[in-house]
C-alpha cells in the first residue's frame, strides 16, 4: 500500500484500488487465518477512507469491496454450515459526535422526533459463533465465516461447558428450530492460567485471548481440551425461532438466560442516546476488569418493530452499531533504531523504546514498517513517542509528540548494506520494501525455518526461537530441508536439549512429514502466499508438479490470484536454488496427497469461439453468473485477470482496477448492451 507522503499522486481510482487489497488481505489474515497484522485501530481508519473515497465516488466501488463482505470464507478442513440468516457485521462509532449521528440517521428513517431506547452490550473480543437448536438438542455450531457461510465446528463446541447441549425448560416450549448467536471468549483467567502452562512445557505463548478462542475453535487434529474447556460462550442474539412474544431486546437476553445460556450481566437498557454515551463511558472505566477482554460497546435499537422498519444494508444493520474505545495508548522514549531482516529479506526499522506498559502488555519494541513510514512519521532517536496497541497484536508508534525533540536528533535511514551478512541491500522501483538479496542471509534462514514450524504451515510443535538459534550456531541445519535430517545424538549434545525434548522434537518433525498441499506451500514462505491463495492454488493445481509447470498467464487465470501474486509464485519457481530445496525436502520425505482437480472441458463450439472474456462491475439487469453461463454456452472463455491475450473487457458499473489494465493493454471494453451484440452476431 502507499504511504501517505506518495498518495498526492495517486488517483482516486488508485486508492481505492489499494485500499480494497490492502484490506481484503487483513480481513483474509484476521478472520481466516487467526493471524493479525495490523490493531483493529489502524484497520478502522483503512476502512473508514476507503468508506469516504467510495462515499465520494460511488461510480468506482469496487465489486469485492470489504465494505460490503463480512468475515473471511471458511478454510479448507471444516465442513461448510450455510447460515439461513446471515450473520452481519456492525457499522463503527468512534466518539459521542458519531453516536448522535447514528440515532439522528435512526430518527430520520423512522420519521421521527424525540428518542429511541437502546440496548447497550460489552462488545466481547472473540469469536463469533451460530448454535441450531432443533426440538431443544444441539445440532450443529459453526463459526462466522464470510456470514453467509461458516465452519461445522460442533464437535469442538460441544467440549464448552457453558453452552447447553440440551435447552434448559419445559421441553414442549422450546422452538422447533433455534439459531443462537453468540461469542466465543477466553477469559483473562484462564488466558493466563493457559499460557503458564505453556511456559512450563517451553511453547510460545499465545498472544491475545481472541486468537487465542479462534484457534482452538477451528482446530482439526491434536485437539487441546483443555484450551477448548477453557472457553466461554455467551449468547447475545436469536436469529430464529424467537417466541412472538418477544418484542424487545432485553427480553431476548431473558430468554436465553431461561435457555440456559451466560449472557452478559452488564447489558442494560438505555432510554436515549445520551444514556447510551454514559453507559459506553462506564463500560470503558470498568474495561481492566471485566472478566472478559472488550473493545467496546455494541447498542441496539431495543424495539423489534422499529428494528424492523429500519432494516438492514449489505453488511450491516441500521438498527445496530459498535461504539468503540480508544487505543491503549501511552507515550515513551524510542531509545534506539534498528533494522531487522525478515524470511524474504525484507529489512524492517524497528523502534526499541523505553519498556512501557500497554494494551496488557510491557512493549519495548515497535516496527516501524519501512522506509517511507520512518519518514512520513519522521521518528529519530530519543523522541518521545506515543504507542498504541488496541487488544491487538503489533504494537505501534502512533505519532511523535510535539516539541519533545532533542537538538540534533538526526533522520533515521536503512543501512546500505545487510546489518547480518553485509551484502548491498537492494529496493525494487515500485516497491516500499528494502530487501538483502543474499539468499545464504542467516537471519533470512533463521526465519524461514520458524515460518515452516509455525502452527498455518508444517506445524513443528517445539521448534521454536531458541532451539532454531541453536540448530544455526550448532552447524546442524543449513536449509529448512535439514531439519528431517536431524539425528537423535547430535540433538543430545545441544545445551539443556534432554533425551525427552529431543524424543519429542524428532516425532514432531516425522508427524510433520505428512502435510497437505496447501500447507507445503506456505511452508516454503513464497512471497504474498499465505493460506487463502494456497487454498486457491491447491485447488486449482492439484499437486505440486503442475503448479511449478504453470506460467504467469495460468496462474493469473486462477480466481483470486493477480499479475502480482503469480509473478511471485513464478519467479519463486524459477528460481534454482529454491527448486533444489523443494527436492532435498522431498527426498526427505516431506509428502501430501494430491488433490482430485476437476478436468476442464473444451468449451462448446459457437460464436464466441477462442475468444478470452474478463468480466468486471456490476452489469445493468444481468448477473456476473449469468453473463459468464451466456459466454461459455457460445464458446467463449471467462478468465479472471487481464493479460494481454484477454479479447475483450466486459464493464459495468463500479467497474475496478481491471478495467484500467484494459486500457493498458488495449483491450477492447463492452458493456451489456456491447456483450449481447457479440452474443448475438459473434
């Protein structure tokens, strides 16, 4: 994405486009991988500018806008549960001026005047969740998901002791059929209770109590019992079979006390909008000892037929909305400015700072990103700074505080030469990323062999920072692919390595021999692969050989990989070094089974025969599904991206950044009326 100090430049066209990637990738790593980036802050201001840009140019919103998605599709593994009422996401308020807004758009859509009452609720930081009820007994549980589809994760829900497998009450009363919503929770107790035991065992830590409940929720195998029992449901909505007799929020939370389940004893009823502020102000001052990690509070329009009349967006309802609290923040001294090397290279400036306590946590570090950043934010050594992290995963250096700076404090710049191995640092034209091009980097291979332990590729349970430090200064590994040659004798004679932690380490590394596909292709850290492109690419390939046999054209054909992502798959094929590595890991019996792929079918003969189609916007009276069904029924080709080789660029309204490559590439552009020409006459 581009920095703020090259955006002047940019379109907006441009922007949007970039805010549209940059986001879709987050909320991929957020909700499908259970892996966060970036705090929810700094995604709520992404969000909200792309909100305004699309707000001010309607004609550009792009089809896969995250403004109008929820969630992330469910991951390969589970099996899919269709939510017959989909599970929605909320609009954000971020202050008092907003929630005043909010109930002025309520009271203009109802028209009219004085005031409605809400139901204000803990706005829990987990994982959301659907229970189905049928005849009072627990039939399936999924997650989220994309909140049109989610994952079937009722065995794994059946361990919490606080959801009912049976409804509580006289059976004859329950509903026929009953959708529970609800959040997942890792209470601070037990996140704690959770994370001394891994300290014991000698395993990384979990992070937050959020990834934390994700995780355990959409585990397959190896299941952690006692991470899951350490779980908590609590119900907050029915999304079917409510009793008529409900005609309020709060008597929702009555009934699913009598069902049984914990809802939040802090919900309270406020009679108007300035209630509704006081209470968000009480739910904030208490936020440090709720039992439960929040980050903010979520208010409801009490009255079921007012909700009714005000009805719901794409992604949201308009009777419903998150007022949330502000960054933890709090100001400290960067004491000191240095560049780490990542697994491709990347080198990042990094702020250590005078250890500060945040968000939970003593932060003495903060990544400052790149280049640019350093510079847009202009942080030097020995500023006062203040850092922020909302619940969140990185923390981050917020801004410099005015008039702190010491006389002479200098600029900070990358070194011009690798600070591990010395090789000359390079920057591609385009790109924000300085990067060491030695690939023998030892702290490149320090990292890549931790990003294929981790828990989304071959999952190497024990293999962690220190061990890998040892394996490197021990001369025992030279290449992820050595460490399936690891033998049980050189392991003994590492510091503090006993017979039992190499026992283990050894039998990690042979259950981590059979893998799946996608999991190998994360596992070799190709450049912008992480596991919703892996999936893609799984499926489409089937195994590895036709994948590396793919050319960039092939790869671009995939849905849901672009130009950019196949010249990184590409230019990682071809490159010898990497394709040697792939083969000692393959000798050393790294294996997965293939994945049956569909064989595709000639396209029948007709008038659009030979000819490649790219559809893109939302075309006036006719579906994406229909358009592409009309194409392929008169022998024509729908691809997903634009080469050069692309016929034609069909376009409709808020049509996004493929149609700009069109003209790029000179491609001829039609609209509906054009399409049905072609159909027509061919």
């Amino acid at each position: 994405m581009a920095s703020r100090g090259e955006r002047g430049a940019e379109t907006p066209a441009a922007r949007i486009q970039a805010l549209v990637d940059d986001l879709n990738r987050h909320l991929r790593l957020y909700h499908g991988e259970d892996a966060p980036e970036i705090s929810d802050a700094e995604y709520d201001r992404r969000f909200r500018e792309l909100q305004e840009l699309e707000a001010a140019h309607p004609e550009l919103v792009a089809a896969d806008s995250p403004t109008h998605r929820v969630g992330a599709p469910p991951a390969e593994g589970f099996e899919t549960v269709e939510h017959r009422v989909p599970m929605l996401s909320l609009d954000n308020a971020m202050d008092a001026d907003e929630m005043r807004a909010f109930e002025e758009r309520i009271l203009r859509a109802l028209d009219r005047e004085g005031s409605v009452a809400f139901l204000a609720e803990p706005k829990l930081d987990g994982a959301g969740a659907e229970l189905v009820y049928e005849e009072g007994r627990l039939v399936v549980g999924s997650t989220r998901g994309d909140g049109r589809r989610g994952e079937d994760v009722t065995a794994n829900l059946r361990q919490l002791g606080s959801i009912p497998l049976q409804l509580a009450g006289d059976p004859g009363s329950h509903p026929d059929r009953l959708s529970i919503r609800g959040e997942v929770v890792l209470p601070r107790a037990a996140f704690s209770r959770l994370n001394a035991r891994r300290a014991e065992r000698a395993l990384e830590p979990f992070v937050n109590p959020r990834n934390a409940a994700a995780g355990a929720l959409r585990m397959l195998h190896d299941v952690d019992l006692d991470r899951l029992r350490s779980l908590e449901f609590r119900a907050y909505g029915v999304a079917e079979g409510l009793p008529a007799a409900v005609r309020r929020q709060d008597q929702v939370l009555e009934c699913l006390r009598g069902w049984g389940f914990t809802v939040s004893p802090e919900c309270r009823v406020c009679p108007d909008i300035e209630a509704a502020i006081a209470a968000h102000a009480d739910f904030l001052g208490q936020r440090e000892t709720f039992p439960i990690e929040i980050d903010g509070t979520v208010f409801k329009v009490n009255d079921h037929a007012l909700q009714r009349d005000l009805g719901e967006l794409a992604r949201m309802p308009r009777w419903a909305i998150a007022y949330k609290f502000p960054a933890h923040q709090e100001t400290t001294v960067v004491q000191e400015i240095f560049a780490s090397v990542g697994r491709t290279g990347a080198l990042t400036p990094v702020a250590k700072l005078r250890p500060v306590f945040v968000g939970g946590v003593t932060v003495s570090n903060a990544s400052l990103h790149n280049q640019d950043e350093v510079d847009r934010k202009d942080v030097r050594v020995g500023d006062t700074v203040v850092v922020q992290r909302a619940g969140d995963v990185i923390p981050q250096v917020v801004k410099v505080v005015p008039g702190k700076r010491k006389k002479g404090a200098k600029r900070y710049r990358l070194p011009a030469s690798c600070p591990v191995c010395g090789s000359a640092v390079v920057r591609e034209e385009g790109e924000v990323v300085t990067r060491c091009p030695n690939p023998a980097c030892p702290a490149k291979l320090r990292n890549r062999l931790l990003h294929m332990a981790g828990r989304s590729a071959l999952d190497i349970d024990g293999l962690g920072e220190k061990l890998v430090e040892q394996l490197l200064e021990a001369g025992l590994v030279e290449g992820p692919s050595d460490l399936f040659g690891l033998e049980r004798d050189a392991l003994l004679a590492l510091d503090r390595m006993g017979e039992k932690s190499a026992d283990n380490l050894l039998a990690a590394l042979e259950r981590a021999r059979q893998t799946t596909l996608p999991r190998f292709l994360i596992a070799l850290g190709i450049p912008e692969v992480g596991g919703g492109v892996a999936d893609l690419l799984a499926r489409r390939f089937g195994d590895l050989g036709p994948l590396r046999a793919a050319g960039q054209e092939e790869l671009e054909a995939v849905d849901g990989v672009g130009p950019i992502i196949a010249e990184r798959v590409r230019a990682y094929f071809d490159d010898e070094a990497h394709s040697a590595e792939i083969g000692r890991l393959r000798e050393r019996g790294v294996r997965w089974p293939a994945i049956p792929v569909a064989e595709e079918t000639q396209p029948p003969e007709g008038p659009l025969s030979g000819k490649t189609f790219v559809l893109t916007g939302t075309l006036e009276g006719m579906s994406r599904d229909e358009a592409r069904s009309r194409i392929e029924a008169a022998g024509g080709k729908v691809t997903s991206a634009v080469s050069k080789k692309t016929d034609y660029v069909v376009a409709g309204e808020a049509a996004g950044s493929k149609l700009k490559k069109a003209r790029e590439f000179e491609v001829t552009v039609v609209d509906r009326e054009g399409l049905e020409a072609l159909l027509a006459e061919g």
